[in-house]
C-alpha cells in the first residue's frame, strides 16, 4: 500500500498540523510551500508518486487548479487523489477543482480529526506491520 502523502500550501503553519497529525497515523508526508518546487521535486530520481496530495488554491507562482491540472495530465497520477484544502467555498470554486482533478474539497479552518478521516477514507489506514516507505522507491513519476 502506498501511505505517501504530499502537502502543497503556503501556509507553514498548516503545512506543519498535516503533516504532524498524518505522521502520528503512520502516514509518511512530504510538504512544499508552493507548487513549483513540488513540480521539481517530482522530477528528482528519487522522488514518487504521492497516493494522496492536499493542495490550496491560492498560492504564488501557481495556483492550486494549475497544479492539479498539470499532475493529473501525467498517466504516472491517474490514481492520485487531490484533496483541495483551501479557504474559498464558493461553488465555482469547488467545480474548478472538480474540472482540474480534484476529488475532493475540504475548507480551512479544518480539523485533524477531518484531515485523518479524508485521508483514511481514501487510502485505508497504513499497516504499520507492513509499512511502505515510498522515499525508498526507485524512479521518476514524470519520465
């Protein structure tokens, strides 16, 4: 089971609280404060495909919509699940994500219990007896 989840926001402060209260669940969490360098990260050697990315909507350089659109773009992320974690809870917001490849929507301010839960329910809770640690994966998601 992939348990590797990825945090894209450029809030520190939430960066942190997801993955804090991810880690403690047995999930292993990689965080960047904006989607380029997670972009670049993506084409390291070492990197690999997250099973789940939580992504704001508003940050510089490129906003959440761009990001998920360029990453479900890749066959390599077909079976990523972007979760946005924004402050906006418009309608044309959340059917912006929708379009993009977003599969579901939470709102800030969130709870760690919603953020377990979201991440549960899509991936299952990690076998600790079984853990797989995707930093130790070999190759490239974008080639």
């Amino acid at each position: 089971m992939n348990n590797f989840v990825m945090v894209i926001d450029d809030s520190a402060i939430v960066r942190k609280i997801v993955e804090t209260c991810l880690r403690r669940e047995g999930f292993v969490v990689k965080s960047f404060p904006d989607g380029i360098e997670a972009l670049r990260w993506l084409t390291q050697p070492d990197a690999c495909i997250p099973a789940l990315v939580f992504l704001d909507i508003n940050m510089p350089k490129a906003d959440g919509y761009r990001i998920a659109g360029h990453l479900k773009s890749k066959p390599a992320f077909a079976e990523t699940v972007i979760v946005m974690l924004t402050r906006r809870n418009g309608v044309i917001d959340r059917l912006k994500a929708r379009i993009s490849g977003a599969k579901h929507y939470m709102t800030k301010p969130f709870t760690i219990q919603d953020i377990v839960a979201v991440t549960c329910n899509y991936l299952g809770a990690p076998r600790h007896d079984e853990f797989y640690h995707p930093m130790q994966a070999a190759g490239s998601p974008l080639r």
